[in-house]
C-alpha cells in the first residue's frame, strides 16, 4: 500500500466514523423530541377531551343548530362538515273539533 491509498483510507475511515457519531447524535434526538410530543399529546388529550369539554362542544353544536334554522350561511357551514339538521316535522292539520257527546 503506498502512501496516497493510505492516506486516502484514513481520511475515508475518518469519514465514517463522523457519519456515524452523527447519526447516533441525530437518533438520540430523535428519541428525545419523540418523547417530549408524546407528552405533550398526553397533556392535550386529558385537558381537552374531558367531559366538561365533551359537554361545551354538544352545548355549541346545538347553539350552532339552533341559529342554522332560521341562518342559511350557518346551515351551509354545517352541512360543509358533515352536520345536518333535523328539522321537526309540523303536526297533521286536525279537522274541525266535534263536540264529545254521551251515549246513554
């Protein structure tokens, strides 16, 4: 091995061993960041889907529902995500009211 192929190979050698240690310093933080978003979603999963909350939502949705019978732009943006309404239907119009009479 002459001098130029070693020199080369060390070099190449030198290389790899910073590409390693990069990567390795690269997972680590990789791991850590993963770690900290899991918290950070376990946090946000215990304050905003509480039933306190589960209960506003149910609360606004039925304001929203409310206003969109008489709103047509808040009846399209219910109908844009999925919501429809459902409107009662009216009463069967009754005849003329009969007196009640006895039958002896």
């Amino acid at each position: 091995m002459n001098y130029w192929q070693y020199r080369s190979s060390v070099i190449i050698a030198f290389v790899c061993l910073v590409l390693g240690l990069a990567i390795v310093v690269i997972a680590r933080s990789n791991v850590l960041m993963q770690q900290e978003i899991q918290q950070r979603q376990q946090r946000l999963n215990t304050s905003i889907f509480t039933p306190q909350a589960q209960q506003i939502a149910n609360n606004v949705l039925q304001d929203m529902g409310s206003v969109a019978s008489t709103n047509a732009p808040m009846r399209a943006l219910l109908a844009k995500h999925g919501y429809t309404l459902q409107t009662p239907q009216p009463a069967p119009a009754a005849g003329p009211l009969k007196p009640v009479t006895e039958e002896k």
